[in-house]
C-alpha cells in the first residue's frame, strides 16, 4: 500500500529513452506477463508507454482503494480513436467518464435492477432449456449452441427478438458485426483506417437501429412483450435519451452480454471435462437435492453450497475478463499521473499463491473452507464475490442478469449431462486471449446425459416452453419456421 501515499512512482520494469517500455508491451496474453511482473515488482506496478504511463495493480486492497473508494477519479476509460470513430463515443463501456456516459449507465441502472431483471426469468429459462435441447441432439456443436444461445437470450431480453437457430439473420449479423468490430479495435491492429472505420460504422449502426426499428414497429402493432427497449422508449424523454443514444445502448448492451456469458459456460464445461472429481461431487450434491425427476430451478441453489463453489471457481480459475477493463484517472495531486490507464490485474490476483493454495487447480472446495475461497486466516474484505465483474462506477451493470443465467445453466448442465474427455483434452484448460475477454481455446469433449429419462424430460420440457419462445419470434425466415415446426411445434 505504501506506493499509494507517496509520491514516487509505483515500480516496474526498466525503460528505454523516448519509447520507455513499448517495446516490452505484451499485446498478447498480456495477463499473464503482468503477473510476472507483479511478481517481481508487487502489487502495484508502471510501465511507460511513451509519454504515458499504465498501472498494474495485482492486489485486493491496492484494487479496492484505488477503484472502489476513490471511484470518482478512477471511472474514467482511456480514450480510444479507433473506437470513437466507429462509435462516435457512444459505446457506454469505452466512452469517456462525462455527461453522454452517466445518462447512458443511469438507463442501463434502471432497467437492469435485481427486480426488473427477475421478470425477464420466464425468457431466461426457456433459453437455457433450448441449449439443454440442442447439446442432447447434436452434443458436438456445443461451442456453437451457447454462442446461439448467448446473443438469442440477450437479444429476447433486450429488443423481444429471440434467434432459434445460430444461422437465424439476426444471429448470424451480429457475430459478422463483432468480428469486423473487435478486430478493428484490437490492441496492435492495423491503423484505424478511416475508410475500415466507415464501413464497420454503417454495419454497427445498420444493426443497432434496425433491432432499434423493429421493436417500435412491434410496440405500434400492440405485440410488446415486455423488453427492455420497449420500457426504454417509454422512458427515454425522462431519461435524456436521444436516438442515437438508445439505439447504441440497446446494442452495445447485447455485446457486453452475449460473448461474456458464451465465455463463461465455454470455461465451466472444460473445468467440468478436465476434473472429473470436481463434476462427480456437484453431480451427487444435485441428485440428492434435485433427484431425477424435474430440472432444477433456481430456488434449489440456496441448497447447492458445492455447485455455488463450482460457479465462484470458474470465475476465479478462468475469468471471462482477466484484466477487467482499463480504467483511467483523473487524479491530479497524487503519484499516479494524471491520465494513467489502470489494469486491475484480476489474474494475477486469482493466481496468487499468497492467497489461494494450489491456485493453479480446479478446487471449488475451497470455497467451502472459506468465503472468498483464500487460505485459512487471509484478511480478505476487499474480495467479495462479485470480483469478477469489476470495481467502483463502471462495475458490470449487468450482473444480475448475467448471474442468473449462469446460475440457470449451471445447474442444468451438472443434472443433465457427463462431460468427458475427447481425445485431445490435453490442450483443454489453456486459454486464448484477447486483451480484454478470453475464452478457451476450441476444444471437443464427449457430452451425454446421464440417464435416458433425463433426455426424456429435457425434449418434454423444450416442447412445452414453446409458448414463451412464439411471444419472442417474429418475421421468422422460411428455415427458422422449419426448424421451429420439425423441432417443437410438430
Ligand atoms: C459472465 C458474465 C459477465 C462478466 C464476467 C462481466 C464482466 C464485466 C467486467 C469485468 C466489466 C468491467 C468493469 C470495470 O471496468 O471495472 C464489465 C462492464 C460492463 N458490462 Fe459486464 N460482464 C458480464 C455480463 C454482462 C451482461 C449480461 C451485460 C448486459 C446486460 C453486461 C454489460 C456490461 C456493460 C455495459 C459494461 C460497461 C460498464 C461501464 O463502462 O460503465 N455485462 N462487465
């Protein structure tokens, strides 16, 4: 802590004139070099980038101080060009901390609530029911069935629009979109050509206001069902909403929802595949409380401590966003230069043998032992369980949909299926990379359920929930219509 009192300048590598440590930047799994640096130099550490500096923080209380009660003169983001031009500064989770960013969070607040998100369960749980579905019948695409699933339910949730298939239009724009998208703001891509910028910005903005579009025509025909941007349209004067803004909202709320959560499950089916004994005791901790006759719901997971465990060891043993997202401050009088980017290095924490025993294995037990699953006798307040989704101002807005859906499909994947190795498993608990988001390299394992009855209810179950997906499917494509008609409507 004492870096953060005086007025030197936290440690760090050794610098080069002019450039500093440019030169040694890692633009690839960065995560893992600033932990060898937290190693050397602790749990607050500078590079400088030019005439910038970058922070690396890769301690709780250090995190905590700096983000969570000095979070006025952290919320800022570091100002991105490429981003700006496609966006216009119109992205909430990149724009800077200012007016557009705090009328944009205060309408995410307001319609992500614990409350308001409880009533989108119904379109939740049918969701999670379809991936149930589509990995009984073709268990081999299972990657592509939770990206299918994690930009369908958002989608429902948000623009009342769900996606049956992973082809269906909507679907299939959108990760078209977020590949030009991500790519283009990459750390280390190519220059921001402004031509590249133009044409993504006439897909990003062609997606967002069409979705933007149908949701108004279908609230003018009287077909709400009850989405978010329909009670964000109602609200928008009082909101200081513009077009713009709500268009870019309602879309970059779909992102931030749909590849994290994809992440997540990708990360929890390989921990499941790669420690069998870990599967084995959530298996038997679900059949005593669940039994075999009826899937769970999320009432049960008040009595499910080990499969809490599992959920909060996915989380720290392959965190969706391992650096979080960079923060910059504003903080003037203070040994951290004004504009610094922020990484709180949340990998380095999970990973820190000082705190967790045995940090690099599967071991949801030992969170069990105790609450923030350290060892014995850690001072830990400043590692609550929601670490994961960020610190201070610009903490995940959409953590408890997020959580409910993890906790949905969780609990569901453990009562219905074994996960076993395929053939090269060997690879399967390293990740890929990508600055901001991982998630594990492709992988094949074997998925099965774990009794014929299961399979039984889970086919039952999908047919029945046909009543929620129709209030959301609307001007479906002649193979949608198929699909929906040969799968459950027969
Ligand atoms: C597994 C699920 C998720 C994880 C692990 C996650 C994690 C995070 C993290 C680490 C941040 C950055 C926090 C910081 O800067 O300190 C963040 C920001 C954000 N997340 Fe999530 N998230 C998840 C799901 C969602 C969902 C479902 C939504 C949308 C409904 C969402 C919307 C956002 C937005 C809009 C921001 C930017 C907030 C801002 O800059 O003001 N996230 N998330």
């Amino acid at each position: 802590m004492s870096a953060l009192g005086t007025k030197t300048s936290p440690p760090g590598p050794p610098t080069l004139p002019l450039i500093g440590n440019l030169h040694i930047f890692p633009r690839e799994s960065t995560h893992l070099q600033f932990t060898e640096w937290a190693r050397k130099y602790g749990g607050i550490f500078s590079l400088k980038i030019g005439t910038g500096t970058v922070i690396v923080i890769t301690c709780p209380d250090i995190a905590n101080e700096l983000l969570e009660k000095r979070s006025a003169t952290t919320a800022d983001r570091p100002s991105l060009y490429a981003a700006d031009l496609v966006t216009g500064g119109l992205h909430i989770a990149l724009i800077r901390y200012g007016d557009t960013w705090r009328a944009l969070r205060r309408a995410a607040h307001s319609i992500l609530t614990p409350k308001a998100t409880a009533r989108h369960l119904p379109i939740q749980i049918a969701e999670a029911t379809q991936l149930l579905y589509d990995m009984l019948c073709t268990p081999e695409y299972f990657n592509k069935h939770i990206k299918r699933y994690s930009s369908s339910v958002i989608m429902s949730v948000m623009h009342g629009k769900r996606s049956p298939r992973y082809e269906t239009p909507e679907t299939a724009d959108f990760f078209r979109l977020e590949q030009e998208w991500t790519t283009f703001i990459a750390p280390g891509a190519t220059p921001p050509w402004k031509d590249t910028a133009a044409r993504i910005r006439k897909m990003q903005r062609g997606f967002f206001f069409r979705l933007l579009a149908a949701t108004e025509e279908r609230v003018q025909r009287g077909e709400q069902n009850g989405s978010y941007m329909e009670e964000l349209l109602e609200k928008r004067d009082e909101l200081r909403l513009d077009t713009d803004m709500t268009a870019y909202l309602g879309g970059t709320l779909i992102e931030g929802g749909s590849e994290t959560t994809s992440s997540f499950l990708n990360s929890f089916i390989l921990c499941m595949v790669a420690y069998p004994e870990a599967l084995k005791k959530a298996q038997e901790e679900m059949d005593r409380v669940v039994g075999q006759d009826r899937v769970p719901n999320l009432s049960d997971l008040q009595n499910l401590p080990y499969v809490r465990a599992v959920i909060l060891e996915t989380h720290r043993f392959r965190p969706v966003a391992p650096l979080l997202f960079p923060h910059a401050t504003t903080y003037k009088n203070y040994s951290i230069p004004a504009g610094s980017t922020i990484f709180v290095n949340y990998w380095g924490i999970s990973q820190d043998p000082t705190l967790y025993d045995a940090p690099d294995v599967f071991c949801p037990t030992r969170y069990l032992l105790t609450q923030n699953g350290t060892k014995l006798g850690m001072k830990t307040s400043s590692m609550g369980p929601t670490l994961a989704f960020g610190f201070g101002r610009r903490s995940c807005p959409g953590i408890h949909l997020a959580e409910n859906a993890i906790n949905i499909h969780v609990m569901n994947l453990i009562w219905a299926f074994n996960f076993e190795p395929a053939l090269d498993v060997d690879s399967c608990t390293e990740s890929i990379h990508s600055m901001i988001l991982t998630k594990p390299l492709p992988f094949n394992c074997r998925i099965t359920p774990r009794t014929a009855e299961k399979a039984e209810i889970i086919r039952r179950e999908f047919v029945d929930a046909a009543g929620t997906y129709r209030k959301f499917e609307f001007g479906l494509s002649q193979e949608d219509r198929e699909f929906v008609l040969n799968s459950r409507d027969r």
